[in-house]
C-alpha cells in the first residue's frame, strides 16, 4: 500500500489532498465533514478584515451539457467574526490532531499582520497562507492581487509575517501577472517556507445578451470577477511548472487550479507540486469526491511502484523543455484505423480547412484516407476524432537522428529560407488558390438549397408497402 | 394476452396509446443536441427525404436557437413536427447517424425536430409570410401532405392558391391513418393551423373533386392543377364473406379509430390479413384497443413481410401473434365474423403456393383487411392526357413531377404508390417549384 501521507514543509497531512481556502472551508462544521469524508487538509477561508459580501456571487462556463467547466466568483474573504472562525480552528484541531488546518489570512499594516499570525497559531492552525491572489474586491483596498502583482510590497510583506511566524508560511500567488517566477522568487527572498498557485484569474465569464451585463448580475450590473474550475487546470500546470523549475525559487509547491479528480492531482505533482488543493470540483460535488481521488492516486501509484508521494514530485519535469530543445528529425503521421471509423468526416473537414489539406475522401466509402506526403504530424485529426483510438500519430523517422533548434543555431545551420518540407516549405504541395472553389460541391445539398435541376428521382426504393 | 384494457375514456385511451416519442424537455434536448458530432457532409442529411440540414438544427438547439432550428426545418419540411414523430427514422435518418457504427444510440433527430417546431408552434412564432402576390392562381386537390406543402411552397412564391379537400379536416392520412401512438390529432391539427395562418392558402373543405366539369372548371379557373389525392380504400379481397360486418379494411378501421378514440369497439379476437406496416398497426391498435387475442395472419414467411423491422418489433411487444404462410380463402360467419378459414403455403420460387389439404379454421371475431390502399385510377382516368402506370401510380417527369397533362403536378402516395409522409413533404415542394417554373416560363 503506497503511503499518501506529506509533510509539506513541515505541515503534516495523512495525504496531499487539502481543500483550497474557499467557501467549502468557510466554517468548522464544513472542515470537519470534510476531513470525516477524507480530506488530508483544509485551508481555512481568508481570514482578515471586517468585508461586506453581494448577494449573486457566482458564475458559471457551461460547454454544451457540461455544467460548470469554468466557474467565477466576485466574493471575498470570510465575512464571518475573527472570533468565530479561531474557536472553529481550535475545535477542529481537537478532534482531528493528525490533518492540516492551514490558516489563509489578509489584513493590511504590519501590526495587523503580528496580530493575525500570532492569533491563528495560538488557535492551533499548522500553518499559514497568505493571500496575495484575491483578484477583485480587496486588491482595490490594496490587499489580495495588489500584492501578489508587485514582489517588493509581498516580500515586504512576507518578511513582516516571518518577523513573528512560528509555524510554516506558505505564500499563495495570483496568476494575474506575466511572469509568475517574479512574486515566486519574491516570496522565496522574504523567508517564506513554501508557495501555493494558483489563486483565481481575472475574468467575465459571460455576457447577459438581454440585460447587457457581465454574469454574475447584482440588480443590473457586474464586475470582473475571479475565474476557476477544470478550465484553468492548464494554465495552472505551466504555472506550477515554471516555479518548480526555477533555481530561484526551490520552495515545496502546493498546486491549485482545475484539480477534480486523481488524474489532474497527478499531473499536478508530477510538475512539481507536493499539496494539491481543491475549490471549485468539492463546490459543485461535494466533499464525497474526494474517495475517488485517493483511491485513484493510490491505485496509481502501487502500479508504478511509487512507495511515498515524493517519489512522484516533479517527475516530468525533466521532459519539459524549451521549444528550442525538441528534436526536429521526429516525425508523426496520422493512421486511420478503418475498423474503428464511423466515417464522420470531422478528421476531414478539420485538416481539410484547419489544417494541412492531408485527408483525402474517397468514392464510395465515408472513411476517409491519409496523404502521408501533406502529413504534417500536427495530431489536430487524432484530437477531433470521436472515436477512441481510432486515429494514432505512428512515429515515422527511424529515431536514429536526434537535431535541436538550439543545436543548429549553435552550428550557424538555422535556416534562411524557407524549406521546411514538412509544411508550407518550398517542397511542400499546397494546393492552388483556385482550386478552392467549388471543392465540396459534392456535399449533400439541404432541402432548403436543393434546386429543380439536382433534385433526385422520386424515392420509389423508399415506398412503404402497404 | 390482454395488456391493454378496453379503454373507456378519453384519459384512458391515451394511456393506452402513449406516445412512441414524447416530447423532450428543455434539460434533454440539451443533452442530447450536445451529443451530435456534426458530421462533415452528414449522412443523416443524406437520409432525410427532405434534406433537413440536421446538425445545423442540432446545434442550433444546442446553442439556444429554437427559433432557428425550427426555421431550418421547416425551410426544409413543411411537416417538421409531424415527420419528427411519424416518421420511420429508424430506416431514414436516424438510420444513418454514425454513432451505429460504434453500436451507440443514434441522435434522436425526431424527437429535437419536433422540439423545436412544436415550441415555435405553440408560441406561434411568426417565420414565414406569403411572396409578393404574382397574379398566378394554383388548384390542389387533397389537403394531405403532399397537398398542404405544396400549398406552402406556391404561397412562398406568390400564387393564389385553392385547396379542395373531401374530408373535413387537413393534413390526409397524417390524422386519419396514422398511427395514434405516433401522434395526436391535437398535435397535427396545430401544425396545420400554424402554416396556414403564414402561409393564408384557402382551403375548402368537403369539396371533393369528382367529375369532369369539376375538373374543368379548375382547368379554366387555374394556372396549373396539382394532385395530392393520395391513395384510395382498402383494395377487396375477392373472397366469400367478405361482406360480413366486422370485416373491415385496415385503413378505414384506423381512420375511424382516429376519429372515434375509445369509442370504437374491437373484436375480442382478432385477426390481420396482411404483412405490411398497416397490418402492424392495424394488429397494434388493436391490441391497445383491449383485443384479448391479436393474430397478424401473412401468405408469406415472417422475413418476407414488408413492414420495417421495427414496426414487428413493436406489434409483438404489445402482444401480437404471427401466423406466416397461411393463405385465407373463406370468412366464415354469418353477417357476423366467426372465423377465417385458411390454407397453408409455401413459397416454391417466389410463387406463393397452396398446399392442399391443409385448411383450417381460425375462430376470431373481427377481420381487418390489410391488403393495400387501391389506386384512384377512375378519378385520375377524368384527367385527359394522365397516364398512369402499370400500377396506377400517376406517370411524372422524375425531376419537376409535371405529368403528362402539363397543366397537372402530382406528388404523394398517388405518385410515388405509397411512402410515408416525409416523401410526399420532399416531393411536393419539388413539385410547387416545378409549377413556378413552368408556369414562369410560358
Ligand atoms: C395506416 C397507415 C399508417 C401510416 N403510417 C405512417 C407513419 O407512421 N409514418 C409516415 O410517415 N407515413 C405513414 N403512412 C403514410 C402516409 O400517411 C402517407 O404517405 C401520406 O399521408 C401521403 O400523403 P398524400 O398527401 O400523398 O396523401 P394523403 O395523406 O392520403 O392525403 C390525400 C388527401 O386528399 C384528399 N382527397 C383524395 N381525393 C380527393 C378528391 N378527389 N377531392 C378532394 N380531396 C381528395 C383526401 O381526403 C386526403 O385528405 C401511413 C399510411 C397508412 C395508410
Ligand atoms: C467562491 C470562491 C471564493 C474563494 N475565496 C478565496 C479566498 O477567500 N481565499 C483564497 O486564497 N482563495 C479563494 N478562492 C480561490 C480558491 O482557493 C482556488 O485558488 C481557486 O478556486 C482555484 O482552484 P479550483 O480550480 O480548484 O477552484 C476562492 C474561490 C472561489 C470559487
Ligand atoms: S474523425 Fe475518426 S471516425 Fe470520423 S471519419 Fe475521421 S477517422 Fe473516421
Ligand atoms: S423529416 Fe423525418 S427523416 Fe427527415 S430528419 Fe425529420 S424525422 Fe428524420
Ligand atoms: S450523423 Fe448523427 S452525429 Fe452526425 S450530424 Fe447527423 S445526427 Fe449528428
């Protein structure tokens, strides 16, 4: 049995699944369900200032019937007394010894921030995080993105809260920033013990096309709001990514943004995290998702032989490179698998006007048919193919020849025409212009556009008997 | 057997007829519009007689746009509601929605067709008007769908236009013949009320045409004529005691269980001459009429039948009971059915053969004949210059529908013999264009 227990920077956690500091960890009731449920750990929602909340607060992405791909809130940090949420801390960590409460706290002047660190630790909470990521609300009272956009003001920041810290300090950064290494590294200077990412993106997440007015609407209006859920896994992964490959930083990561089941926590550790947190899948699921999760990290990990979470952290890190570091003498194409198809033909149409012009259509069968001399290997017909594995990209190149981008220009052999025969290149067919024209006209017309002249005969193979 | 009891009322009735494809809610035609793959040159469009443009409806729905996809359909198929629940869409388009050929289920192109008219028909979304009026005049005869679209597509372009209807209602066989567990009468009479406030062709109905001089009169009075008369009774059978009382052909049977609902009384045994897909309906609504015994009696094997699988499929499901290779020679009974008595065959090169000595009784005490609709080959022999074929079907240029009275256009079963009602939909909106363009041309 693979052993899921963490100490991440010296909090320990019976596993790496902590709930993200949000309204799922809004009270003591919630986190002790949630830790009954499962949960490894719990950040507890940012604590500070006295705030006043709007009423419609959420948004949501839906993708066709998918609720919820992308989720938005306008909310702030806790609106509940300070009182309150300490004697919460102190009872949850009575009765569960063993998990980490982490204490997500934002207040202003340094004095505010010796008192609220002093406070939560004297409550019990096992480590702190400081908010810099809020992206609305607070930052326009300089809290929140405020700092988390400027690394002077968060290392100052940060150095305050070490003044007087005894317990470890995890800074939480926004993504609303161009280089997230920057507040990373900030933090890593002003003493903090570990990094968590990422915090809420700034975003609309739609229009109201009635009322004129960004979702989520109070009585007529909106605002930007901060942005979530399975869509911004991927932005949260390069984020990760590019902290825990920084030499500036080395600080242990906690990973946040899109995590809803095993797979994208593994995704996340294998990029560098050793935490993973969880708002948005535990808001719209409940807290019982969470045995799915360790039984798949579990089940993961025993079929890789990883005996700890530490034997996965960072894993694929070394394979993720620069551009300029690929070999270009690699080379894919694309296979249909004839067994496999169903002849939809969206393999065509997508290289056919997205891509390369290498799918052909052939007379009397709907499967389609690679031309491996346009094939460009660009995996866009595997990606749009409804089909499990009915497309596979089969490596093409012998693997004996291995050339980088860098290695060229290392060798003065950069290119300075251009002659890439794969696409686009002066040896690479491309079709006329011209022959654009009238390319489809064998699709079959819709009733509307069906005209006297190419009507067919009458269905008589069609007739019901009587 | 008796799955159904008789029903006594209306609300019972209905039970017992539920429809094959109740409407969808909102949450479902979500669901199930996200599922199409929008198909490059989709073979659904293909199929579609009319060629609807299906994933562009679907994902119109998807998005929100009932409006537009009921637009796209009915651009497409006058009858959108109606064909998206009557229509065989097992052997059209749902028939040929690729995910078959991954043994997942098919979109149900039906039931989002008729999501989306049956919204923009309830809410009398106004999406079509009549063209400028161009001072050209058409008579239809038949209000069926052949007649009703056609009526649709000149008013479009237009023509004045007259239909003559015998019955008192539109939509032909749409409400008199087919099935009630496909569709209401409520539901198709919606349809048509919807299309003629847009579309404002007159209809007369009880006129039927039936002599020379009113066939004159619409020569004279018309710029051209067109036939959507559809097909005739149910063709006799030729055997003694036919004329018993509740011997009674399929198609009148039907058209009075539609009109009548639980009113009509059925046999508590009751036997089906016939293997097509009225004779499954006929042996269907029986069943559901509360019959105790159901027998669905073919000259042929069960493979030979005509019907589509699924129409069997469906007959046995409520209980229906085959009888292949029998052959009836005798209704037996006297005023009143007691019996058919029958002889078995065999098929010895396609020829259906007696084999003697092996009649039988088959006790029952109703028959419904479901032998085929007759051709209206006496009506149609008052059109001078009208050739009809070997079959009686009306002879027609196989491009414009124009007959070989070029005053005259036909579509529909009286053309094409008998189909269903999405072919008489698809050809008469041909036919209308045809007119438009010959009668420009002249
Ligand atoms: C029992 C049965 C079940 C069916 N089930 C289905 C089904 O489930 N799905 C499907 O798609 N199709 C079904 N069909 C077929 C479908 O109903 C027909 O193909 C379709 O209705 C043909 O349309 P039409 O306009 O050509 O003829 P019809 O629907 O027959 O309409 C003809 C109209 O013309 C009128 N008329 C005829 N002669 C004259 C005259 N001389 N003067 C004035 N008016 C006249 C008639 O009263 C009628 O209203 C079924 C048919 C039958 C018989
Ligand atoms: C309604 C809501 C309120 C949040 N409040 C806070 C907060 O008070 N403090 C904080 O650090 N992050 C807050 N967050 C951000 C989450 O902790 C988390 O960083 C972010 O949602 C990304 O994780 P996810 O993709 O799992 O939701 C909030 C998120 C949501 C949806
Ligand atoms: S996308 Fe896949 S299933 Fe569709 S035609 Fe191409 S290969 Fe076949
Ligand atoms: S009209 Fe009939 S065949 Fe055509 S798409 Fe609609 S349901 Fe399918
Ligand atoms: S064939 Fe099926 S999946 Fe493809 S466009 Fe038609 S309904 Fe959609």
């Amino acid at each position: 049995m693979p052993d899921l227990s963490i100490n991440f920077a010296g909090i320990k956690s019976p596993n790496p699944f902590w709930l993200a500091s949000a309204p799922p960890t809004n009270s003591g009731y919630q986190v002790m369900k949630a830790f009954d449920a499962g949960w490894g750990g719990a950040v507890w929602k940012t604590l500070g200032v006295p705030v006043v909340n709007v009423s419609s607060r959420y948004g949501g992405v839906n993708y066709r019937d998918k609720r919820l791909i992308g989720f938005n809130n306008i909310e702030l940090i806790s609106d509940r007394p300070l009182a309150d949420n300490l004697r919460e801390i102190e009872e949850v960590k009575k009765h569960f010894p063993h998990h980490a409460v982490i204490a997500s706290l934002m207040v202003q002047s340094r004095e505010e921030w010796h008192q609220i660190v002093r406070d939560v630790t004297n409550a019990g909470a096992d480590g702190i995080e400081l908010n810099f990521g809020c992206p609305h609300g607070m930052c326009e009272r300089g809290m929140g993105s405020a700092v988390g956009q400027e690394p002077d003001v968060l290392r100052t920041i940060v150095e305050w809260v070490m003044e007087v810290a005894q317990i470890p300090v995890i800074v939480k950064l926004t993504p609303n920033i161009s280089d997230i290494t920057e507040p990373a590294r900030a933090a890593r200077l002003g003493g903090a013990d570990a990094i968590s990412l990422i915090n809420t993106i700034q975003s609309i997440v739609g229009v109201d096309l009635d009322l004129f007015a960004p979702y989520p609407i109070v009585d007529g209006k909106g605002t930007n709001g901060g942005y979530c859920g399975p869509a911004v896994k991927p932005i949260a992964l390069n984020m990760v990514k590019n902290c825990a490959q920084d030499p500036y930083v080395q600080l242990p990561i906690s990973g946040i943004g899109g995590i809803e089941n095993w797979r994208d926590a593994v995704e996340h550790i294998l990029l560098g995290a050793s935490s993973v947190q969880v708002c948005t899948a535990a808001m719209h699921f409940g807290f019982g998702i969470i045995r799915e999760m360790t039984a798949g990290l579990e089940q993961y990990m025993a079929e890789k032989g990883f005996h700890t979470i530490y034997d996965m952290v960072g894993k694929a890190l070394p394979n993720v490179k620069h551009w300029e570091e690929l070999n270009l003498k690699y080379k894919v194409t694309a296979n249909i698998h004839e067994d496999k198809c169903i002849g939809c033909q969206l393999c065509y149409t997508a290289c056919e006007d997205g891509a390369h012009q290498a799918i052909a259509l052939r007379e009397g069968t709907r499967v389609p048919e690679i031309i491996e001399e346009n094939c460009v290997g660009c995996n866009l017909c595997s990606l749009v193919c409804p089909v499990e594995n009915c497309i596979t990209m089969e490596r093409t190149d012998d693997g004996t020849e291995q050339l980088t981008w860098k290695e060229r220009t290392l060798a003065d052999t950069i290119p300075t025409t251009f002659n890439d025969e794969r696409a686009g290149g002066l040896h690479h067919w491309v079709p006329e212009p011209t022959a654009a024209l009238g390319k489809e006209k064998h699709k079959t017309l819709p009733g509307k556009a069906r005209q006297i002249t190419n009507v067919a005969p009458a269905p008589h193979d069609t007739v019901r008997q009587p | 057997m008796a799955e159904f009891f008789p029903p006594a009322s209306e609300q019972e009735f209905h039970a017992n007829f539920a429809q094959l494809k109740p409407r969808m809610n909102t949450t479902e035609a979500l669901y199930e519009s996200s599922r199409c793959l929008f198909c490059f040159d989709a073979p659904c469009i293909k199929a579609c007689p009319t060629g609807i443009d299906i994933p562009q409806f679907i994902r119109q729905i998807n998005t929100g746009n009932v409006t537009g996809a009921a637009l796209t359909i009915y651009e497409a198929n006058y009858f959108g509601n109606a064909c998206g629940k009557v229509c065989p869409t097992e052997v059209l388009c749902e028939g040929a929605c690729v995910y078959n050929l991954q043994d997942v289920k098919p979109i149900e192109i039906g039931r989002l067709q008729s999501f989306a008219t049956r919204q923009v028909i309830e809410s009398h979304k106004h999406l079509f008007e009549p063209g400028q009026p161009n001072g050209r005049k058409v008579a239809i005869i038949g209000a069926g769908p052949a007649g009703i679209s056609c009526a649709c597509e000149l008013r479009a372009l237009g023509y004045e236009v007259d239909v003559f209807e015998a019955k008192s209602q539109p939509s032909g066989l749409t409400v008199h013949g087919v099935a009630p567990y496909k569709i209401t009468n409520e539901e198709v009479l919606a349809e048509m009320d919807y299309l003629q406030t847009q579309f404002g062709y007159r209809v007369q109905y009880n006129s039927p045409i039936t002599s020379r001089p009113d066939l004159l009169a619409l020569e004279e009075a018309y710029d051209a004529v067109f036939l959507g008369i559809g097909l005739g009774k149910t063709n006799a059978l030729l055997l003694p005691g036919e004329e018993c009382e509740n011997c009674v052909g399929a198609v009148e049977f039907i058209e009075q269980l539609r009109r009548e609902h639980h009113q009509i009384l059925v046999g508590r045994k009751v036997i089906v001459l016939g293997g097509g897909n009225t004779a499954m309906d006929a042996a269907s609504e029986s069943a559901r009429l509360g019959a105790e015994d159901v027998i669905l009696a073919y000259r042929r094997g069960k493979d030979d039948m005509g019907a589509y699988d699924f129409e069997y499929d469906l007959a046995k499901s409520v209980g229906v009971k085959g009888l292949f290779n029998v052959s009836p020679l005798e209704i037996i009974g006297n005023g009143r059915v007691a019996g058919v008595r029958f002889i078995r065959t065999t098929t010895v090169d396609g020829q259906v053969q007696a084999v003697p000595g092996s009649e039988f009784v088959e006790d029952c005490d109703m028959v419904i004949k479901a032998t085929g609709q007759a051709k209206q080959t006496t009506f149609l022999s008052l059109i001078p210059g009208l050739q009809l074929d070997s079959k009686g079907r009306i002879m027609a240029d196989t491009h414009t529908y124009q007959t070989t009275n070029p005053q005259y256009f036909a579509s529909g079963d009286a053309l094409n013999g008998g189909a269903e009602v999405v072919n008489a939909a698809a050809e008469a909106k041909v036919a209308a264009r045809s007119i438009h363009a010959y009668l420009s041309a002249r």
